[in-house]
C-alpha cells in the first residue's frame, strides 16, 4: 500500500484523510498485514486509483497517467473553469514541445 500511495502522491495523512481514519491507522496498515472492512478496502482503492484486486496482490497495480506531484497538480487543474484549463494546456504543451526540440 505505501507504493501504491507514494505513487500517486499522497501522505499518510492525506491519505487517512480520504478515507476517513486518522493517520495513525494509515501507519499501521502500512506496517503490518491487517484485514480491512470491505467499506475501507473501497475508500482506499478509490483514493489510490487502484482496484481492489490490485490491494490484494491479486492483480499488478498499472500505473496510469501522471503520478505523484504531476497528478495532485493536475488534479487541481482539472477543478478550474475550461478557459484557464486551456491556458495551461497550451503551457504545457509549448514547455514540452521546447524540451523535445532541445533533446
């Protein structure tokens, strides 16, 4: 679980946070083989972005798209009104457009 929490960024506490235990619980499921109730087992696929099966070890965990500080920012890009998404569209795509030009 610390995986697949790291990779998308989060802190135990935010991480507590979205599902609605406090840090410390975090922590403790991180260190140690616990068994969860279903309704956490939920809220923690929901907030990693992984399926329960993928918690379980029953399936790989498939890293989609951004991860870590990329997703949280783009998280919050995707929350502002459609013109200044498009201005930081244009960002973006103008930043990486230099960089493979300078490669």
């Amino acid at each position: 679980m610390t995986d697949a929490r790291q990779r998308v960024g989060l802190s135990q506490a935010q991480l507590a946070d979205k599902v609605g235990v406090d840090r410390r619980v975090v922590a403790h499921w991180e260190r140690r083989s616990v068994t969860l109730k279903p309704e956490q087992m939920i809220a923690l696929s929901a907030a990693l972005g992984v399926t329960t099966d993928a918690l379980l070890g029953l399936k790989p965990v498939k890293a989609s798209g951004p991860t870590g500080r990329v997703r949280q920012v783009f998280e919050q890009v995707s929350r502002l009104p459609r013109k200044q998404q498009a201005k930081v569209v244009e960002f973006v795509e103008a930043f990486v457009e230099r960089k493979a030009v300078a490669s």
